[in-house]
C-alpha cells in the first residue's frame, strides 16, 4: 500500500489537472462549497420540510462534473429515459465463455463509498477510495455494486482495479454523482450493453443500471445472470417514489428471468428502504423476491449497514440505524440458489485517513458482501418404455 506521502502527491497532480479543467466555470456560483455536501440522513425527522428541493439535490451533489447539472436534472426527473450501452466512463469488454474460471458460488459485494462526504478533503476522499479498492483486491468479489460514486473517486478506483475488473457506470448521469458495477472479467462474461433506465419519479438522478452475464460452474453447464443496481430516493419525505423505483426494480428481476431466459437475478444497492415500505412493494409477490441478508438467517452482526452508533463519519446525535443496504435475487426453476455468508464490511477505520486528529471509516455505509451457492437442477428423464405395456 502506497505511503501517505505518495497519496499527497497523486491526488495533487490529479486534482490540478481537475481543476483546470473546471476553469472556465468560474462565475459568481464558485462561491458554492467544493467538493460537494451531503445531507444527513433523516431517519429521525422526515417531514417534507426537511426534504431537499431539487436545488438543494444539485447543491448536495455539486463536484468536479460542475454545475450544469441543475437543468438536466429538472429534465430527468420528469422523463423516464432506457439508455443502452455505457456512459462515458464505462470500459467494459466483452469476453469468450471459454476464457471464464469456473465457480461454484457467486462473490457479490455492494457498496455506498459516499462520494458527497461533506466532511471530506481530497487526501481523505483518495485515502477512504484507496481502503475500498485495497478491500476489494483481497477479497476479490465477482461482481461489484457501486452507489454514491464521483469523477474523483471514480479515478482511482480505475487505476488500482483495471487489471482485475471492468467497469460499467450509469450512463449519462444527470447529477455528478452515480453508480456503477465492476465486474471480475475472469469469473463473468458480460453479453450485452449496460442499461441505464432512469426512473421516472426521481429528483435526485436516480437510475437502475443493469447488466446481462454468464458465469461457468464446477459443475460443469452454463448460468445466465442478470445484475442491477440503483441508488434509491433518500429520506423519509421521499417514501412514495421510492417504493416505485422498487417496485420497477423487481419487475425488472423478474423480466430477466421470464422473458430474457436469465436464470438468476440479483439486485441490491444503497436502497434507503424501510420494512413496510418493503412490503408495498412486494404485495402479495412477496414469494419470488428473496432477501439476500434474511435468506442467509438474519444474523444481527450484519442488520444495521447505515449505524451511527459504530460509524461516527457524518457525526450525527442520536445514533439511528438502518438496512439501507440490501440485497434480492430471484431465479429460474431449473437453477438452486443458496445464499451464503452474509456479512458486512467496512467497519475498520482506514489506516492512512485522518481529519481533524481522527481516523474515519471507507464511508459513512458498511458494504455488505455474501455469496450465492449455484447449482443447475437435474432435469427428470422420463422412461417411455413402461413394462406394464405388455399386458395390453
């Protein structure tokens, strides 16, 4: 692991490079924070007084993109637009079958990195990138799903992960923040574009991303998978389009498997989602939709993934904690599912990260990471020549 001098002195070159690219934004609004602020979560109050206008979403969000994103964002939070193929940032690559090590589970790790941590620096916002991809070389999830990612961050994430991972980013966000899945091109081969559906009830540039793969078993056959990810509508006020935005997430899963011949669908992403809410969405389909941290026994060490009471990042009194971060799947008759160690990650504070005199964690989120026992079912072989046709 590189020293923190050597952190100083990369994210300096990378951040004058950025801000001369920014120059000829300069104008009365440069008068805004830098580097973006972040509102805390409203777990406790939740009245529509405190909920943010679309303003205060760009405000929130305000980064190295600039501040154009303002009028894109009242356009996409009106117009529910499907884009296919990757964003500007995407470099994925599409690869033979024939070239994927085999697996018998499938590694899945989901991650907010709180890219609009508004108590961060550029050496703590590289020194907390630098702790999640460190996390994610040792232990080497096959897919990885990316919520509250920046240019910044983005960055480096690029430059410790490509010898390992492609990368497939929301296209064309409309705020300068988004999200991505990173995908360990010698476990899955991706078939297909990136989709990007933006949903059509956000204010704050929302989108489900989704990617269509396969994976090779130990056991010999082929699974068509089926992966997506969504930063769902934050805080209380905004209960409503978010059971919506899941409410197309499922269908989105169940589509995959259905239509698409996927035999396994897997969503999961910084959901902002409570219980009830939950339940509205899933009305009486509840059966097909599985929740990955339930199905995996519930263990309470791994409930709260948003906890204020072990993650002081944000500094928030009254220490609420939530399961933001979920995970589903649903899959095909002819495949088994079991869901294995649920767990979550990130609850270290980062070695090389200080501001003012303390240590801080990867993010205000603990990622949570599992895995999926896959096994193809044994299709039933009929006999047709019955014995008993003699007596005929």
């Amino acid at each position: 692991m590189s020293t923190l001098e050597d952190i100083r002195k990369a994210r300096h070159e990378l951040w004058l490079r950025q801000k001369a690219a920014a120059a000829p934004a300069d104008d009365a609004d440069d008068a805004a924070p830098k580097g973006g602020r972040k509102r805390p979560r409203d777990d406790i109050g939740g009245t529509d007084e405190s909920a943010p206008s679309e303003g205060e979403v760009v405000r929130m969000a305000d980064g190295p993109r600039g501040r154009s994103a303002a009028a894109a964002a009242t356009t996409a939070a009106t117009k529910r637009v499907r884009v296919e193929g990757g964003g500007s940032a995407s470099s994925g690559r599409q690869h033979p079958q024939s070239d994927l090590s085999p697996i018998s589970r499938l590694k899945i790790l989901s991650w907010n990195v709180d890219g609009l941590d508004q108590h961060s620096d550029e050496i703590d916002m590289t020194a907390r990138t630098m702790t999640v991809a460190s996390h994610i070389v040792d232990e080497r999830p096959h897919v990885v799903l990316l919520q509250e990612l920046i240019d910044f961050n983005l960055t480096w994430l690029r430059r410790l992960l490509s010898e390992f991972y492609d990368f497939y980013v929301q296209s064309s966000p409309p705020l300068p923040y988004f999200v991505g899945i990173l995908i360990d091109r010698s476990a899955v081969a991706i078939r297909g574009p990136l989709i990007t559906d933006n949903f059509a009830t956000t204010k704050m540039g929302r989108a489900l991303v989704s990617l269509n793969g396969e994976v090779r078993l130990t056991t010999g056959g082929r699974v068509k998978v089926h992966i997506a990810t969504a930063h769902l509508e934050s805080t209380k006020a905004f209960a409503r389009p978010r059971v919506e935005q899941l409410k197309e997430s499922f269908s989105d899963m169940r589509r995959s498997v259905a239509q698409n011949g996927s035999c396994l669908a897997v969503f999961g992403g910084d959901l902002n989602i409570r219980d009830e809410e939950v339940r509205q969405a899933l009305s009486d389909e509840r059966a097909d939709i599985i929740d990955v941290w339930e199905a995996s026994g519930r263990a309470k060490e791994s409930e709260f993934t948003w906890d204020m009471r072990k993650n002081d990042n944000l500094g928030i009194k009254g220490k609420p904690k939530a399961r933001f971060d979920r995970a589903y799947l649903t899959n095909a008759k002819d495949v088994r599912i079991s869901p294995q160690s649920f767990r979550l990650t990130g609850t270290e504070r980062c070695d090389m990260d200080e501001v003012k005199g303390k240590k801080r964690f990867p993010s205000d989120h603990f990622g949570i990471q599992f895995e999926l026992k896959v096994e193809l079912r044994k299709k039933e072989v009929i006999d047709l020549n019955d014995d008993d046709d003699d007596d005929d």
